[in-house]
C-alpha cells in the first residue's frame, strides 16, 4: 500500500501542473480574445478621432494614410463653421433639451417604478409589458401626426417639443431599469421606517434614493445620452431656433466633396459632453447596471 500511494503521487502531481497550465493558456487565451473584441469596438472611435486630425485632401484618401500630417484645421473649422454658423447655440439646446428631459424622466419613472416593485400594483406584469410595447411602433410611423400635432400647438422648432418628446421616448426604458434597482431595495428597511412614522416623501429622500443611488445615476447616464444623440425628431421638427447638436453635425456633410475630416472633428467635439458625463459617473454607472443582477 505504502508503494502504491508512493508511486500515485508523482502521477497526481503531474497531472495537477498539466491542469494548472491548461487553465494559464485558456485563461490567456480568453484575455486575449478580450483583447480583441476591446479593440475591435474602440478601433472605429480611434479612426474617427484620427482622421479629425488629418487634412482634407488627406482624409479622402483610399486607403486611408496613417502616416498623413496632423493638422487642427478640422476643429477650426467647427468652432469657426464654415457655414457661419456658431456651434454654441446648438450644444446649448441639446443640454438644455437632454437635462431637462433626464429630469423629468427621473421623477415620473421612480414613483412608477416603486409602485411597481416595492409597493406592487394589481396585474404589475401588464403594466410593464405596455411600457414595453410603447417602443414596438417605428418613431418614423408616428413621425406626420406628431408633426402635424406640433404644428397645430405652435410647438415647432422649440425645445419645449424636444423635451416632450425626449421624455415620454425615454420614460418606458427608464421604468424598466428603475424597477429592476428599486427590487433591490431591503423592503425591512422601508417597513421599519414606515413604523418609525416615516412619511413617503421622507422614505422616498432618506432611504430609497441613497440606496438605489448608482441604479438612478445609470439611468440618468443612458436618458441622457439616448436624448443627446438623437437625430430625426430634431432633424424634422426643428430648424433654426431649436435645432441641435446632430443636426449641426450633419450641415458638414456638403455636395462639394472633401468633407469627412470636418465632420469626424465636428463628430468628436459634440461626443466630448457624453463621454466626461460617463467618466465622471462611471464608478456608479458600473454599480447601477450590476445592481439589478444579484439576487
């Protein structure tokens, strides 16, 4: 017995090193491959932020040059407009038309949201399957009557139609992540607060908002962007007062050719705004959208 245990350990050690190295190469394997997809999707990013650096002339090219002069033409031009146009009235209306909207998203999706998992309402799943439904409808199959609805209220070409229609586009997705953040909320806490004679207002300022914090900055983040990059309401139901930021961007793109490396800097600056907003919150962006995913 003594020599076969003998015997078995040097077998039981080489097979535990072939394992240990089997999981470094698969482990390696898989950074890699992480690697790989990480670049994959920043590459297109990377490409535009380089060719906002390059000439026209250069920026045309087929194939591309990398290895072309780098000039701030591009962002000259932007901030100069060749159109005559000044950017700054366009970056004021989206932050103006996406914080306001995010605003009101917050407060009517919270409520909604805690009606709906902490307090639950009769037939809960048929009200959420309708908030769902909401985004089933093309924008553009309702884009005539909503034009037609401006036109006739005289909200045309202004923010206070942008942040009608930012809201009620975001308000069904924001309720879903709401609801899945505030499940997460210890539904004791809330009772004993309630038997300490806490009011709503009170439990809803004391207790769910710090807890639910990084699941409402997350949705703050996603409304936001959503409201800032969108394109074809603006595009169509404003001209010059209330236009924004993507319209803007799209006045580069001319008939005369030899347009790619001012719309790549113009595309860069107006993205600038999105990405220090996720920066700044990303420790509670990553937070929120893993709350709602430990049970």
């Amino acid at each position: 017995m003594t020599t076969l245990a003998t015997r078995g350990a040097p077998r039981s050690t080489r097979s535990m090193a072939r394992t240990a190295r089997k999981r470094k190469s698969a482990t390696l394997l898989l950074g890699l491959l992480a690697w790989a997809v990480g670049l994959l999707f920043v590459a297109p990013a990377a490409w535009m932020v380089l060719t906002s650096l390059h000439g026209e002339a250069d920026a045309a090219t087929n194939p591309p040059s990398l290895l072309a002069p780098l000039t701030l033409d591009g962002y000259a031009n932007f901030l100069g407009s060749t159109s005559g146009a000044s950017p700054i009235p366009p970056l004021l209306n989206s932050a103006m038309a996406s914080i306001i909207s995010t605003v009101l998203v917050l407060a009517l999706s919270i409520p909604a949201a805690y009606a709906l998992s902490i307090r639950p309402v009769k037939k809960w799943s048929d009200v959420m399957f309708f908030f769902l439904s909401t985004k089933m409808l093309p924008v553009v199959a309702g884009l005539l009557p909503i034009y037609l609805i401006a036109k006739s209220t005289g909200l045309l070409d202004s923010i206070l139609l942008l942040v009608i229609l930012y809201t009620s586009m975001n308000l069904p997705i924001a309720v879903w992540m709401m609801r899945s953040f505030l499940s997460e909320v210890p539904v004791e806490i809330l009772e004993a607060a309630a038997i300490d004679g806490a009011s709503l207002p009170a439990i809803f300022r004391r207790i769910i908002v710090p807890i639910s914090g990084p699941g409402i900055a997350a949705t703050a983040l996603i409304c936001f962007i959503f409201s800032w990059n969108e394109l074809l309401f603006a595009n169509v139901l404003t001209s010059t007062a209330a236009y924004t930021a993507p319209v803007f961007l799209t006045s580069f793109v001319t008939s005369q050719g030899l347009f790619l490396a001012k719309v790549c800097a113009a595309a860069v600056a107006i993205s600038l705004p999105v990405l220090i907003a996720g920066f700044a919150a990303q420790d509670k962006l990553v937070q929120g959208l893993s709350l709602g995913a430990v049970k």
